[in-house]
C-alpha cells in the first residue's frame, strides 16, 4: 500500500492537504507525517504538503513574482516548509544544497509583509556577505510585482550608506551579524515592527564564531516574532540551542544519511603526497570540457599559492577569499556569474549558499576539516537536479578524515578509473581505507583504449614545511599595499581610531603625510584632547605622535590616576599607562602593579581562566614596572595554551588577529623588560607567526598596524606595543629567530642555469647572520637512493640572503628530483633550526619525432606491409579511408642530445575535422622502442557519430620533463562513413537560448456584483427591525416585571445569547461543521431552559 497527496476540499473551508493510502485510507496526523518521511527520507513532525505554488494561497502579486523568476513546481522542501513559514509557525528546515532553501523562506516572509507599512518587518541573517547579497537579490525579484524594498546590510560597504537607507526604511533586511547588531544598537534598524526572524545557514551562524552576536541580536527582537532556522547540516548541538529560542518548531530535517546530493557523482583521487596535488589538478583543468569548476582550499595562503602557480603555467583562474576587499570580491563574483571566468579557487567563503548556474565541477583541493563543510561544499555543484561532480584529492595524511566523512554520510566516493575528461566513471566498491592507496606512478597507464588516472609527479615548486619553517616573510609589495591602505583611510576615514593606527603604521614605514591631510589630523588630535574617555585620548596621543608637525595634548596626571583603579578596566588602565609613557608623566607604580594583580585575581575567580586579550594588556602594563616580574612572566604559558592550532602550522586565538598580534607583542615585550627568555615554545613562535603573516596587507588599519607591530617584534623583541620604530636598535636581545626558506630560481635546471638558488630571509624579509645551508640528499623521485649528500651551499657575496649550489653536474638524467635541505645556524643557537625542507627540482630534456610512417589497409590487414606504408618526409600526406578499412601508424621519440629512444607521459593521435570543428583524441600505443596507433573505422563510427568528413591529423607527444612538446600535422584524413537512421529530435532537446516571452500570469475575473442601490436596499430592510424594536416595546411595554430570576430563566437567557453569539463568529471565523457541532451544544442548553421558563410561565398564568 503507496502513499499520495490528495487535495480534499469543500465550501466551507479553506483547501487541506491530507495524505491518503490508494485504497482510500485517511491517516492520523502522525501517520501522516511518517508517510512523509518515508518517502522523502526526512525527520519531520509537519503533515502537510502542497504540491504546487497555486495550492498555496500566496498573494497574487507574490505568484506572479514566483512565476516570472522561473519556479514552475516546488521542490520537496518548498512543499512542506512555504506554507507553516507563510502561516507565522517557527520552523527549522534541512535540505540538500540547492533545493530552493532561499526560496522557501523568502515566500515564507513576503506573504506576511505589508507593502503599506515602510518598516522592517523581516530580518534575514547569513554567514559571509556575499551570500547576504544574493539573498537579497532572491527577495527583490521574488517581490518585485509587491514593491517591496529590501536592503543589505554587510561589511565592507559604508556605514553611512546603510544608515541613510535604513533612515529612508525597508520593508526586508539581510546582512551579516557584525552590521546588523551595529545598525541596531546605534538605532539605524528598529526591531519593534519585525514579524519573522531567518538565519541562513543556521549552523554556521549558531557556531561558536556568530553565537554571541547572534545572542545580543535577539535580546532586540520582539518576543511573538516568527523565528526561521534554514541550513543543509542541522548538527545536533545547533538543535539543541534552538530551543531556548522557538517554540514548537515546525521541524523537517534531511536524515544524514541522505544529505550527500543525489545530482553529485562524487571521485576521490589518491595523490600521495601534498607535492603532488598540483600537477594533478593541472591534467584535470586541462582535460575537462567544463563550464564553471570551484576548486576549495583550507587557507588564504593555499588560495594564493595555487592561484600563482597555475598562472605561472599560464592557466586562466580567478581566487577570492576573506581577506579581500568586497569591492574585489564583489568584482569576482561577477565575472564568474558572467562566464568570463570559468574556474574560481576559493576557501570556505564561497562554501555555504551561494547559488552560481552551470557549475559542474567542485575540487577538494584540500580535504575540508568538517563533516558539515563537505556537504557545503560538493554542494555548489550540480544545483536544482543538474548533474554534477565532486573530486577529493586525498593523501596519506586526509584518509582518516575521508573515511570518517564516508561513514558519517553513510556514502561511498568512487575512485577515478578512466582519463579525466570522461568522468561518468564506473564506480568501483573499493572504501576509504588502506588497500586502495597504492597507486603512486607518476606516469599514465592506459588499457583497452582508457587511461588509468593515477597521482602525479609534480613538476614544479612544491615545497613541505621543515621544522620550524615560516611559511613566509614581510615582502616589498605587502608594505606597498599596506601604505596605499593607510593614505586611503587617511584620507577619506572620520573615525579617531582608525585615523591613528593608520597614521602611526605610515610612521612606522617612514612616509610623509600630505599637508592637507596632516592639517585636519592635527585638529583631530585637538579634539580629541578635550574628551574624557581614556580611549579617545590616547588614540588622540597615539596620532599626535606620529604627525611631527603635531604637539602632543597637554593633560593632567591626575585625570590619568582615575583609571588606575577598581572602577576601571585593565584595558582602560593601559591606555592610561601608555598615554602616561608618552606624554613623559609618571604614575604610582605600587598602585599601578597592586590593580593589575588585583585584576588579575579577580578575573581568574570570576570565570575558569582569565582571557588573552586580558593578559595582553597586563603584560604591557608590566613593562612600565620595575622589581620583580615573575607574576606576569609566569602567565606567559597559561596565555598561549588557550590558542587555537590550525592545520599544524597557524596558532591563533578565536577573537582574531588583533588579539593574537598583541598576545605576541606583549609576550615579547614583557620579556625583552624582564631581561628573560619567554616561556614560548619555539614551535609555537613560529605558528603566531605565520598566522600574522596570513594577515599582512589586510584592508584593515587596525589589523595592519597590530600585525606589523607583532611582526616587527618578533623580529627585534621590542619593548612596546605603541613604538616599534624608536625602540628597535641593534642591542636589542633577540630570543628566537625563525627562518623563512624559499626557492630563489627557476626549479629547472640546465646548461645555462645548473644552481639551485635557496633564499634564507627573517620573518621581516632580512638577510640573517652566520647561517649554514646544506642538501642533505637529493634522491630521484620514486627512488631512496641518494644521487647527492651533505653538500654545502655557498652565500652570495653580493646578497647574504641567496644560497647557491651546481646541482646540474651531478643530475645528469633528465627527471623529477627531491631536494631535502637543513638550514642552521652553528655560533647562533637563537636562530631556529629549519631541518629536513624539501623542494622539488627538475632536469629537462628536448625530444624530437623521427621514422613516422603509416597508411591506410582493409581491415582484416593488422600489419601496415611496405606496399601501404607511407613514410612521412615533413610534408603533409592526403589520405582517403571508409568503414572496411582501417588507419595503422608508428613513430619513435628520441632525446635530442643522445638520440637514443625514451618514453613519454603523452602520446597522442588526433583528428581535427576541418569545418566541424569536432576533435578525437586516441592513445597511441607504446612498444618497446615505438609508439603505435590502430584506428578501426568500422568500429569507431559510432563515436564519429556515423558523420563523414574531412580531417587533419596530428601527432601530440608530452613530457613533464621534457623541455619541448611537439604538435605536428601528417596527413590530411577524408572519411566517408555510411548514413545511419536518426530518429527526429523532440523539441525539448533543443537548446534555444533565444530570448522568451514573458509569462503572464491570468488570475480568475471578479464576479459581476449587484448595483450599489440594491446593496443598500437590502442593508436598510435587514437594519429595519432593530429600529421598529423600542417603538414596539413603548407601545406594548418591555414587561420587565414579569422576568423570571430563576436559575433557568438566567441559563436560558445567556445560551439564547450565546446562540447569536455563535452566529457572529460563524460569520467572522468559524466553518459551517465547526459552529454546528458548538450549536448543539448550546442549542441544547436553550432548549432545555427555555422548556423550564415557559412551563413555569404558563403556570403562573393560571
């Protein structure tokens, strides 16, 4: 027994959805909704399912929206979630991305909304801005015929901007937490009129990151609204807090077994090695016929690295993450919605609801670190029921998190069996575990005419970080950027605080200001001398300082001894101590130490641990005491444990970089003062410091200037967060200096170019004293025998940071070589050993062509004999073949120098028809010193499409270490192959992109209503009794003495009350069944009292 959807109405009520058995079995509510989830795979407690927009009772002016934006049928989600969103109901629905989940409660919340009032009556709230502005674009279009005004609240634009147009209201709201709240508690956003409450991938925004702005966001919210959780992950922790803010939610949650999309064929690739991931996903992007492909990495850093070096290799990318600025992201985004960028590489930013047509690829460049950010991201492919395909490079180091990704999702990746560009690839059984990873040749392998893709070598710079490696240094361009940023925010900035980190990182980089510009600063300075807000005083003092036409203010000490206290916060106390330090004004140093220990004590009993940003500024209060610093140094340890590591090589504290940065200018300082190392492992250095570096060239003036200072004091250990550049001085002690180790060259090595050049710089991009490089071995790849060891590289006199060594005497094979390197200090032991760095080098050869022969034979000939063969003598050959021959060949690849025969990675025979402009590639065949094609016609006609025509064809042969690739026309190819019956193509396989009509929608004509003079007619006969009443009862008298205060008479005259009563709500509210069964009730009641009251009447009447 099926179930189905059945539509079950009458005239006195509104249409309902039941779920009815087809043999005619009505179930319970319960019933139902288990029917329902059965068949949907779905955990929901909602009954109901509307299988069309028309059924759902929408405004006309919003189903023509939902019409002209191209809904035709709702998706499962639409069908259960539109219709309790349009109804006011808090709900928390799950769905596989790209089911129309913007949709859904975009409906949900425009059907509530009334045009007439201009008030925000709905709040929608999402994860990253760029999702916030798709959302928005969703909402106007869907709400275009209703004039609804909808507008975007995100970072990254202007504050102003928002403010007046919030001032001038909106009907909608979407943005991101951090704007919102800041909109609403500066009152630019008033809450008092909004209905519905959304959260757009809730997980993301119910997470530890968002949860707090989240929290402060509803205490403004008015208590009935409507609350809205949507999101393709629900992780049961999220599930659990939405219950302390909705009440009875709808819920229809996608069980997790189901969540991996059905459209998405999902691949894994078993690269091996990180190393090897490059050249792997270079074969992909060149093979694959695609028209968008997003590629994910882990990190800002990875985002860019890849993005260089596939340009390097002159492929056509566009990458976007975080970091950038949204006018840039925004750009981006365009040009890949448009087509004119076809592949994207980005981090999680672009995971989560953003909606781009045509994407038919998603590459897990990197393996993401959550089972919810997998769904995400396989989930920008293959949207609205389109197909498409996921691939995962996995290495050694990824197997876990894959098989615990597999079973979690209860699915199985397929591994790639078949070249790359025919990836409606045979799934094979194998499972995420260790017997499957095995393949690790770093060549093709090709059987029954299909390539075995397999992990490849890579064959350019890939390098695996040493111990203690930074990933990177402070370069030229990033300081250029960062002076560019700082004279903008210069410029065009009004606000006290940004105006001075900007103005002292422009001091810090020894620039000039404009006069112009250092003239209104100056005034600011002024102004900001007057306040008594500590904070604007010292960014006032902050930014007199670093204007040298500027006096500092003149202020009292004892307007700074007010913040030296119990009222105040450590924060406060070392603005005021800084501010102090600076203006040469002394405080009570026993009061200042006893506050901050007090301070300290107290946050330590107030919560489990006292926070970092908190121990970075009593560390910088420390600095400007004396005598014993052993509390302070002591909580050294206990700050770093509560940062958070990242992939092995970040450390960072979830409150970002400026804290992070000035945790590590405060360690540094605090222990340049003290006189003593820091009890700051070495490793740990090293991870603060390339997660400062991830932050260079932020758009921020707030973070550029933390982050250089942190920087700057890793490097020289200053003693102050406020003035890096006075301080830094050759004296300085320096506890740790880490190593940033690059490859200087070309990886390529030749005749002209036979050194490897290696880069030894500090985390500022300097030469470091005394250092020692060498190449412990140099074994070829594939192999353990070391070809090269323990050689020394020798400094360059003219540049003490480049390290050279002539490896090309030594490498005489052409092929792909790992270097393994040791960088090290012998009378430094500050100086952080890099041990173990590998790089990867290269020797290329050059390759020719040579003994081409073929020709054309019947085909049951199998071998090309001397009567057929054609020899090919650098002129073009015409040849003429049907479907009873067949095209046979050989060709030999020999290395130029030696001339002895080798074999290459690539082989190719293809045919390129001169007008269609159709191309076949085939695999030619490699032999023991030969290449060899067989090309049966007779059997490859389907795969010509049973199509004749005229071709060239060529030979391909490529190397990865081959320094030339060759392309050569042979022969001209006309082909006739037998006409084939085609049945007539329907018209719905055509593909029109011509421009279409506009759907308009015909809503049923009004019934024809009577002429006002009978409208009125009737009113005044039905009025008309009521006004002969109190005539009739002057005439003849109310006989109210005749009333009867029995319990009867009472009872009888309430219920006969009552009954009118019934009869006005059966007007208003109730349906004809329902005042029915109340009027039994009730019409009982009056019929049994009334007895009473007429018995009792006609007795006392006798």
């Amino acid at each position: 027994m099926s179930a189905s959807v059945k539509l079950e109405n009458d005239a006195s009520t509104k249409p309902e959805m039941k779920v009815t058995s087809d043999d005619g079995k009505n179930f319970t509510d319960q019933e139902a909704a288990d029917r329902i989830a059965t068949q949907h795979h779905l955990d929901t407690n909602y009954t109901v399912m509307t299988p069309s927009f028309d059924m759902m009772e929408l405004k006309p002016d919003l189903l023509r929206g939902v019409f002209a934006y191209g809904f035709e049928k709702p998706s499962v989600i639409q069908q259960l979630a539109i219709v309790p969103c349009c109804e006011g109901k808090d709900v928390i629905a799950q769905a596989q991305s790209g089911t129309g989940k913007t949709a859904t409660f975009a409906i949900g919340i425009l059907q509530q909304i009334d045009p007439s009032i201009n008030e925000c009556q709905a709040l929608v709230m999402a994860p990253t801005r760029e999702l916030a502005q798709q959302i928005q674009t969703v909402i106007l279009a869907l709400g275009d015929f209703m004039k609804i005004s909808c507008l975007a609240c995100i970072g990254g634009t202007s504050v102003v901007v928002n403010r007046d147009q919030l001032a001038q209201g909106c009907h909608v709201a979407v943005g991101t937490p951090g704007r919102v709240l800041d909109m609403i508690q500066g009152n630019y956003l008033r809450t008092k009129s909004i209905r519905s409450f959304v959260l757009d991938e809730a997980d993301e925004m119910l997470s530890r990151g968002f949860k707090q702005q989240i929290h402060d966001v509803f205490e403004y919210m008015p208590s009935n609204m409507q609350v809205i959780l949507l999101s393709a992950t629900m992780p049961d922790e999220v599930l659990q807090v939405t219950a302390k803010f909705m009440q009875n939610p709808v819920r229809i949650l996608v069980r997790k077994e189901e969540l991996t999309l059905d459209g998405i064929r999902q691949f894994y690739i078993d690269v091996g090695r990180e190393e090897w991931k490059l050249d792997t996903l270079c074969d992909i992007y060149s093979t694959l016929s695609i028209s968008k492909a997003v590629i994910f990495c882990n990190s800002r850093q990875k985002v860019e690295k890849l993005s260089n070096d596939l340009r390097e290799r002159n492929f056509t990318i566009s990458f976007m993450h975080g970091d950038m600025s949204q006018k840039d992201r925004d750009i981006i985004m365009q040009q890949f919605r448009s087509g004119s960028s076809r592949v994207l590489i980005s981090t999680d930013l672009l995971a989560r609801g953003i909606d781009i047509q045509q994407v038919s690829v998603v590459i897990n460049y990197d393996i993401p670190h959550s089972r919810e950010n997998y769904i995400h991201r396989i989930g920008r492919g293959g949207r609205f029921g389109r197909v498409g395909i996921a691939i995962n490079f996995v290495t050694e180091s990824d197997k876990r998190l894959m098989k615990d990704i597999e079973e979690y999702y209860h699915c199985r990746g397929s591994r790639a069996t078949v070249h790359p560009a025919n990836l409606s690839i045979a799934p094979q059984t194998d499972s995420f575990d260790g017997r499957i990873f095995v393949a690790q040749m770093v060549h093709f392998q090709f059987s029954e005419g299909k390539m075995l893709f397999v992990a490849l070598a890579a064959s350019l710079l890939w390098t695996v970080e040493g111990n203690m490696a930074l990933v990177g240094s402070l370069t030229r361009e990033d300081l250029t950027r960062t002076k560019v940023m700082f004279q903008k925010t210069l410029r065009e900035s009004k606000s006290l605080e940004l105006v001075a980190y900007a103005a002292y990182g422009m001091h810090i980089l020894h620039e000039k200001f404009e006069p112009s510009v250092e003239k209104r600063l100056c005034d600011m300075v002024a102004t900001a001398a007057k306040s008594n807000d500590i904070s604007t005083v010292y960014h006032g003092v902050l930014l007199a300082v670093a204007l040298p036409s500027c006096k500092p203010p003149q202020l009292d000490v004892q307007f700074l001894e007010r913040f030296v206290s119990e009222q105040s916060t450590l924060k406060n106390m070392c603005f005021a101590v800084e501010v102090a330090s600076r203006l040469g004004l002394k405080l009570d140093s026993n009061k200042l130490r006893a506050q901050t220990e007090k301070f300290m004590k107290t946050n330590d009993s107030a919560s489990e641990q006292i926070s970092s940003f908190s121990l970075a500024y009593a560390f910088f209060i420390a600095i400007h005491l004396s005598g014993n610093l052993d509390p302070f140094l002591g909580r050294i340890e206990d700050c770093v444990a509560q940062a958070d590591e990242i992939d092995g090589k970040y450390l960072q504290y979830e409150e970002g970089a400026i804290v992070t940065a000035q945790v590590v200018s405060s360690i540094c300082a605090l222990s340049t003062h003290a006189g003593k190392a820091p009890s700051l492992k070495q490793d740990e250095l090293v991870k603060f410091s390339n997660f400062l570096l991830a932050h260079v060239g932020s758009d921020d003036p707030e973070i550029a200037y933390f982050v250089l200072m942190a920087l700057n004091a890793v490097d020289k250990n200053p003693v102050s967060i406020i003035d890096v550049a006075r301080l830094i001085s050759p004296t300085i002690l320096q506890y740790h200096i880490p190593l940033y180790v690059s490859m200087g060259s070309d990886i390529v090595l030749s005749e002209k170019n036979p050194n490897v050049r290696l880069r030894v710089a500090s985390i500022l991009n300097r030469p470091v004293q005394k250092i020692e490089v060498t190449a412990v071995r140099v074994v070829s790849l594939g192999s353990d025998s070391a070809i090269v060891e323990n050689q020394r590289f020798q400094m360059q006199k003219d540049d003490p940071s480049i390290f050279t060594l002539n490896l090309k005497d030594s490498l005489r094979e052409a092929g792909i070589y790992r270097l393994l390197v040791d960088v090290q200090s012998s009378t430094n032991e500050k100086v952080l050993p890099v041990k173990g760095k590998e790089f990867i080098v290269k020797v290329e050869k050059s390759i020719e062509m040579t003994d081409i022969s073929f020709g054309v034979v019947d085909r049951d000939q199998s071998l090309l004999d001397d009567a057929f063969r054609i020899k090919y003598a650098n002129k073009v050959v015409p040849l003429s073949a049907d479907n009873h021959q067949r095209l046979l060949g050989r060709f030999i690849v020999k290395d130029k120098s030696s001339q002895k025969p080798v074999k290459v990675q690539q082989a190719f025979l293809q045919l390129t028809e001169r007008d269609g402009g159709r191309e076949l590639t085939f695999v030619a065949t490699a032999g023991k010193d030969e290449y060899k094609f067989d090309l049966d016609f007779g059997k490859l006609g389907k795969l010509f499409d049973h199509q004749s025509g005229a071709f060239e064809v060529k030979l391909i042969v490529g190397d990865s270490v081959s320094s030339n690739a060759i392309l050569q026309t042979v022969a001209t190819l006309s082909l006739t192959l037998p006409e084939v019956y085609r049945p007539p193509k329907s018209p719905l396989d055509v593909i029109d992109y011509e421009k279409k009509p506009e759907i308009v929608h015909t809503f049923r004509q009004a019934e024809k209503r009577p002429p006002k003079i009978v409208s009125h007619t009737f009113t005044f006969l039905v009025v008309l009794p009521i006004l002969f009443l109190p005539i009739l009862w002057m005439q003849i008298g109310s006989n109210l003495s005749g009333y009867s205060f029995s319990l009867s008479g009472i009872i009888f005259h309430i219920s006969f009350a009552a009954i009118f009563g019934l009869y006005g709500l059966f007007w208003l509210r109730l349906n004809m069944f329902e005042t029915l069964k109340y009027l039994s009730i009730i019409g009982s009641i009056a019929f049994l009292s009334g007895h009473r009251v007429l018995r009792y009447m006609a007795e006392r009447s006798k």
